[in-house]
C-alpha cells in the first residue's frame, strides 16, 4: 500500500512538474506589453538576450536585464538621466498565464512595490 501511494505521489509531481504555464523561459525573449493603467502607460518591450527596450509615451529607454533565477530579474538602465533611472528595478513574478505573467517591481532598496502584468505579443 506505501509503494501505491509513494508511486501516486511521484506521478503527480511528474506532471506537476510539466505543466507548461508554469515555465517562465518563454518569457525571457520576444515582444511583452503592460496595458495601461494601474500606474502604467500602456509599454511595449522587446527582450532580446540581456537587453530590454522599453517604449511609452514618447520614450525609448534601454534596460540591461539581468535573470537571478526563472521568476526574479533585475533591470539597470543603461543610459540614466535622472538620479531614480540609476537604481535597479528588482522584478518578482507572481503568477504565470500561458501567455502573461503578473508581477511586483521595487525601485532600488525602497518599500513601494508596484504591481502589474506583461503579456506576450510576439516571440
């Protein structure tokens, strides 16, 4: 009766294991967007490789990504132009979709957590 239950018990986290939403790889490169609202205008980004190009309103800023593992990465602007655009952004991803990902991003060392999600346009 232990082996049936340790083989149950096996199986099911095999295929836990498997379940394609939860694979955050697919959101490493390609083509994202953040809808507007929720503090956010609405932003296309394009990852490709350890860059991240970010266009809203009428600015394109270029972000070096950097992944600590598959569900946090932080961003550092290349080019800063303000003393704010100098701190990293740590990025935490809560919860995947199949083709969106919500997340929680902090400026730097502060406490305000903002909140939002990126959806897959393109790959």
């Amino acid at each position: 009766m232990k082996k049936i239950a340790l083989i149950l018990v096996l199986f099911t986290i095999l295929i836990s294991c498997k379940d394609e939403p939860q694979n955050p790889d697919r959101f490493k490169s390609g083509t994202f967007e953040i809808p507007e609202g929720k503090g956010y205008e609405k932003t296309i980004i394009i990852r490709q490789d350890s860059i991240q190009i970010e266009k809203y309103e009428s600015r394109i800023d270029t972000l070096s990504i950097s992944w600590k593992n598959n569900f946090n990465y932080t961003l550092k602007m290349i080019n800063p132009k303000t003393a704010i655009d100098e701190d990293p952004i740590h990025v935490k991803i809560t919860n995947i979709d199949k083709n969106s990902y919500d997340f929680e991003a902090v400026i730097g060392y502060s406490n305000f957590i903002q909140k939002g999600t990126l959806i897959k346009i393109n790959n």
